[in-house]
C-alpha cells in the first residue's frame, strides 16, 4: 500500500517556476514507477511526465518537454516535478500516481494517486 501527498501547487506568473513534490508512505516506494498527470476544467486528465522506479528513465509529454524535470529521491520517498517556463496552459490540478509495474501514459493503468495541487498560471 502507498499513500500519495503532493503539494508545492500555487498562483504564478506566466515564466515563473514551480516545483511540485509528491511524498510517498510505505517501504516499498522505491519499487514503484511514478508519474505526475493533470487536469484542467472540462477537460480529460492528461500524463505530464513519467519515471521510473530507479529513477534511472524519464518520459514527458510533447506540451512540456524542455520545460519540466521530474525526479525521484527514494532516500526521501518523494517524487519531484520542476517547472520552468510555466504557461498559462499550464493552469490544471496536478497529480501524481504510482505503480509498481505499469509506467506508461496511460491513467486508469496506476494504482495508486494523491489528492492533486492546484497550478495556476495567470498574470
């Protein structure tokens, strides 16, 4: 069982930076793939970017590659998502999800996921 915490969300301007991170329970997070998905009103969750459970392999979406780093601390059961660059498109609650052998785009595929930070991005 894993239990998932994100924080780190807030109101921005549009080229500031955010870094998100998801705080994980349970022993055995350091097995499990991790990937941050988000929403915005009215439209369907979408994958953001992806890692691995070693942290060794990363994968982002086309909409904010070269712009979001994500990276995994198994020494601190936490997961981070850094954004530059932020766009007002970027606007969404954020998620984070993890499981322990799926590691694709694909959301109804992870098992387990936080309760989501709002990101806004506005001027």
């Amino acid at each position: 069982q894993v239990r998932l915490v994100e924080s780190g969300g807030g109101l921005v301007q549009p080229g500031d930076s955010l870094r998100l991170s998801c705080a994980a329970s349970g022993r055995t997070f350091r097995r499990f793939n991790v990937a941050w998905f988000r929403q915005a009103p009215g439209k369907e969750r979408e994958f953001v970017a992806g890692v691995s459970w070693s942290g060794g392999a990363s994968r982002y979406a086309d909409s904010v590659k070269g712009r979001f780093t994500i990276s995994k601390d198994n020494s601190k059961n936490t997961v981070y998502l850094q954004m530059n660059s932020l766009k007002p498109e970027d606007t969404a609650l954020y998620y984070c999800a993890a499981d322990m052998s799926y590691s694709g785009t694909n959301y109804e595929s992870y098992s387990y996921w936080g309760q989501g930070t709002q990101v806004t991005v506005s001027s």
